[in-house]
C-alpha cells in the first residue's frame, strides 16, 4: 500500500480553474463565519444534525418521486376502466337502439331514462369490478400505499429528530410512558 500522506499539494494538478476555486472558498468561508455565530436558540443543535436532514430529505425526495410514479400508473388504471366503461355503454346503447328507441326509431333518453340508468350501473359495475379484481391493479395499490407510507416514515423521522433536539417528547417516548401506564 502506498502512503498518500507523502504528496505535496504544489504536485497535484486541479481540475478547477482559478474562478471555481475563489467560489469554493468563497463558500467555505461563508460557511464557516455561519458556524461562528452565536449558538442562542435551537440553531446550533439543528445544525449539528445536518447530515441526518440531509440524508432525510434526500430519501424524501426519491419517496416523493416514487410516490408520483405510483399515483400515475395508478390514476392511469382507474383512467383506463373509465373510458372502457365509457365505450361500453356507447356500445350497448347503438348495439340496443331498437329497444331503446320510440316508434320513429329514434334513441329518446327522456322516455327510457330508466332503462339507460341501469345500463350505465351495470357496465361501470363490471369494468370497475374487473379493473379492482385484476392482479395488476392489485399490485399498483399495494406499490402506491407502500410509498404513502414511506413518506409518512420519513415525515416522522424528520419529526422525532426535531423533537428530540428541542428537547421535547418524542412520540416513542409518550409510548413508552403510555406502555407503562398501561402494564400500571
């Protein structure tokens, strides 16, 4: 194994140029007369933590982005046995003319309201009920809740932290004691 505590910084070569330097150590500085600031309040304690809240936010945001994925192919299932639905019953009522027409042969929905009521229960009843039934459906709702429920976790997560930096209960904490009163 080499020993990389040996290279002198004159003997490496950047890859920044004199501009992004000045910028990054702009930055570094700004940062760190930041970190001097007087530590009044919950700012030090919040800032201490920063890679945790960073990390959170991180993995809430690939949740997020996996949660819209999942809503899409969802409303894109119900979408998709609405407009089955739809066409079905523009078919069963021109395949059902005759039945459904007066004496001219005319569709009058006015003289059998009743009759075009019950075809329009009966082919939304059926798409819905083959779009709920069907595996795949099953599969997006599960995939969907499941991301409902990662968002949550990461919400709570982000909470708890809070709660314990303001030196406030936690919600593990008001469980434990109510896991206690309980077994009192």
């Amino acid at each position: 194994m080499e020993d990389n505590n040996s290279i002198l910084h004159g003997n490496v070569e950047s890859t920044f140029t004199g501009y992004e330097k000045k910028q990054i150590k702009d930055v570094f500085n700004v940062w760190s007369d930041f970190i001097k600031l007087p530590t009044i309040g919950p700012f030090q304690a919040f800032s201490k933590d920063s890679i945790f809240y960073s990390q959170e936010l991180f993995s809430l945001g690939q949740t997020l982005i996996q949660l819209q994925a999942n809503l899409k192919e969802y409303w894109t299932q119900m979408n998709n046995a609405y407009l089955h639905a739809v066409e079905q019953v523009a078919d069963r009522m021109h395949n059902g003319k005759q039945h459904y027409s007066n004496e001219n042969g005319d569709y009058s929905p006015k003289e059998n309201i009743e009759e075009y009521r019950k075809t329009v229960i009966d082919v939304f009843e059926e798409a819905f009920t083959d779009l709920f039934s069907s595996e795949e459906f099953g599969t997006i709702n599960s995939n969907l809740i499941s991301s409902q429920l990662d968002v949550v976790k990461h919400l709570q997560n982000i909470t708890e932290k809070n709660f314990k930096t303001l030196n406030l209960p936690t919600r593990s904490e008001v469980d434990e004691i109510s896991k206690d009163i309980h077994d009192i």
